[in-house]
C-alpha cells in the first residue's frame, strides 16, 4: 500500500512508502537514549553511535550524549548506553566490570541473534552468519558464535563442518539470504545435520517490498538515511537494480532542484535509522521545488 502526498498544478506527485521510517528495535533505542538525556545531568555517552544516522547522533550530542568508538581513561562515564546494533561480548563483559551504569539499547531481534549464535555454538554446531562481516550487528553475533564461526556474504562457500546452524544479519534481504542457503546447500560439504533459525527483522523485508512497489510506478526514487546504513543502501541498491533514477540523501539540503525539473512522479522511502523529521524535511523542499 502506498500513499500519495501531494499533487500540484503541474501534476508533479510525492509517493511516500507506507511505514519509511524508524524500525521499532531503532525507535526503542531512540527512545531510551533521549530519555536518558532528558534525566541524566552528565556523563552521558553511548558505545558507538546509538543508531547509523549521524543527524540523531548530533541531537543526542546537544542534549549531553556522546558517542565512543571505544572507552577512554580520560572520560569520566557515569552512564553508558549500548546502540542499537549491539557489542560484542567481550566488550560487554569488560564495561560490566566497570563502575558505570549500563543501559542496554541493544534491539531485541539482534539480542535473540545473539542468543541464538551462543546456543548453536554450546551444542556443538558451526555456525553460519549470512551477513556483512565489518557491520558492527554482525561482529557482535559472531563474538558469540564460538571459535569456529564463519561469516558468508556471498555464494561463494568454504569448506565447513558436517553438523552447522545458520543464522542472519537482522537486515539481510530475503532473496539474498535465499541464494546463498540455496548454494551453501548444494556446495560440495557433505552436511550430517543443518540447523537453521530465521533471525531476518520482518521489518527489513517489508520496507523491501513496499519500496519496491512504489518504485516500479515513479520516475524518480530518493531513499532518504544515513550513507552507512545497511539498510538505507540497500534501499538505494534496490531501486537503481530495478533501473529507477535514484538518489541516496541523509537530509533535505542535499536535493538538487535539477533531480525534478522533467519529473512527473517522485517517490521517497527512508532506513530503518531516518526520523519522521528529517522525511517531513524532504518532503517540504520537494514542494518547495514544484510549487
């Protein structure tokens, strides 16, 4: 379902995919990080940035929370928020031993990954992560996989146990995960026992399709969220495959009035990690531009 934003005298529409917008393991984290901000004087940061969208990091920063690649001596944290995407274990275990608060933002879908990595690897299975190896979900999935965990992100299949259990990146797209379970099941191991949990966010999937839809019926897509947003460039990559003119934008100061001067219809979709007020923004400049 998709609906129609606006139509002007020049018969220019905006098509916004139904649901673009904060996925709910995003908004949770969201939620929790401005509620600390709004009860907690200082001392305030999050381990890595609370969500992939660097617009939600500055805000968070003008409220006194900042982000850390790592911990530092030099900063005195009182209170330590964990992102969205998760940490890996061994991370998580030291800052317990820290006198610090923690507050866990971790959505819950990468928690059950993680859980799930750590059952598979304590009843003797290799586990498979169908994922990109350097997205910090993924490597804080396989800190709990056990050391003979391996992460696949292409068809191209190792040589691995007999007895393996499988699992996803939360924002894998369906049909990639499709085509490298079909080519891990047909490869030349010789599997005793295949194990395997879906851990897909259904969100992810859905955003896919609903954008999709929308794509096939307009001129031009702008897929609105942070450049290193997993999910937000696949976006973007789903709608340039299907050959659509497509722009990848975290704000609206980025749209350039030339993208729709011979365009009839734009559709706009938005990452998992976009807020409603950076969409509404995109939105208005393109009115602004057709009006």
């Amino acid at each position: 379902m998709i609906s129609c934003i606006i139509k002007n005298s020049m018969q220019k529409n905006i098509v916004l995919v139904e649901g673009a917008g904060f996925c709910f393991g995003v908004k949770r984290a969201i939620d929790i990080a401005f509620d600390v901000a709004r009860n907690y004087k200082e001392g305030v940061f999050t381990l890595g940035p609370i969500i992939h969208n660097p617009h939600v990091v500055e805000k968070l920063k003008e409220l006194g929370v900042y982000p850390l690649e790592e911990l530092s001596k030099e900063k005195s944290i009182k209170t330590l928020i964990i992102r969205a995407h998760g940490i890996p274990k061994e991370k998580f275990n030291e800052i317990k031993q820290k006198d610090m608060e923690i507050i866990d933002a971790t959505c819950p879908f990468v928690k059950r990954a993680q859980s799930l990595a750590e059952k598979l690897a304590t009843e003797g299975y290799q586990v498979v992560i169908i994922g990109d190896r350097e997205h910090p979900e993924v490597q804080g999935i396989f800190s709990y996989a056990g050391p003979d965990a391996i992460v696949i992100n292409s068809s191209e299949i190792p040589i691995l146990n007999k007895k393996i259990g499988i699992i996803q990146q939360t924002t894998q797209p369906l049909t990639k995960v499709k085509e490298i379970m079909n080519e891990l099941i047909n490869s030349r191991n010789e599997f005793e026992e295949i194990r395997i949990f879906n851990t897909l966010c259904n969100f992810t999937s859905k955003r896919l399709q609903a954008t999709e839809k929308v794509a096939r019926n307009v001129d031009l897509m702008i897929v609105v969220g942070g450049k290193n947003s997993a999910n937000t460039t696949q976006l973007a990559r789903l709608c340039k495959n299907m050959g659509v003119k497509t722009y990848h934008i975290e704000n609206a100061q980025e749209i350039n009035k030339e993208w729709i001067e011979c365009i009839t219809t734009i559709g706009i979709t938005a990452g998992a990690s976009t807020p409603q007020w950076i969409i509404d923004e995109v939105i208005d400049k393109i009115k602004e531009f057709i009006n």
